[in-house]
C-alpha cells in the first residue's frame, strides 16, 4: 500500500472489529447455569453451618469435628427433591453467604441465599423433604 493514510485506517478498522481478550465464547452457556450438584453443594453447606457454630462458640473443636464427619455421611444419604433443580449460581450463592463474616451472627435458616425459595423457587412448606439434613 503506497498510501500510508489508508493502511492507517485499514489497521484501525481490523483493530475496532477484532475480538478483544476474554471474549471468546461470551455468547455460550454460563458453567454456573448448570444444575447443581447436590453432594458438592451439601457437604460445603453442612460442613460450614459446623464451622460456623464453632465460631460463634456453641459448640467445641471436637464437636465441630464430629459434626462434619456426620454431615459428610448425611450428605450421602440425602438428596435434592425431585422438583428442586437449582443451579450452581444458586447454590455458589449459599455457599458465600455462609462462608462470609458478614453473616456468622446470622442463623443459617435466616440467610436469604440459602433458603429453600431462593434455591428451589418455592416455599419451604411446600417441600417437606428438602433433604438437606442439619446434623
């Protein structure tokens, strides 16, 4: 190209339309719209609802120990309900209110991410097996 003014512009054209770093694939599906997996989800829920009991002092090192241990069990023995699909951002939701400082003074039932309706969209009262189990 013999005209400089022209290439300048060319070049500026390829750089306004080009793809810009991060953006590959924006248009897909989102990882955390996926349904939820209930075993992940129950564990690191139950398990911080025992660390966060230890915190505010209601109960010992040792039996936030056991605790755990038997919310893994649990969790193995449990299940969401066959109507409650939420999505790992729902879930991920829970998982930050309880891991947060903010929130340790708060009882876990109180917590809005975690509640049943913000999980399942529905009331509680509607679904009495919400298997999630308080150990």
């Amino acid at each position: 190209m013999k005209n400089p003014r022209l290439l300048a512009i060319v070049v500026t054209g390829l750089l306004v339309s080009a793809a810009t770093p991060g953006s590959v694939g924006s248009c897909g599906a989102d990882s955390l719209d996926v349904p939820a997996e209930f075993l992940d989800y129950c564990q690191q829920r139950e398990q911080l609802e025992c660390t966060r009991r230890f915190l505010r002092k209601e109960i010992t090192a040792s039996s936030r120990d056991e605790c755990r241990w038997a919310a893994i069990d649990a969790c193995n023995a449990s299940a969401f309900p066959s109507d409650c699909r939420p999505t790992r951002r729902e879930t991920q939701a829970c998982i930050n209110a309880l891991s947060s400082f903010d929130t340790l003074n708060t009882k876990e039932q109180d917590i809005g991410e975690c509640k049943q309706d913000a999980l399942c969209h529905a009331t509680p009262g509607e679904q009495p097996d919400a298997g999630v189990q308080n150990p």
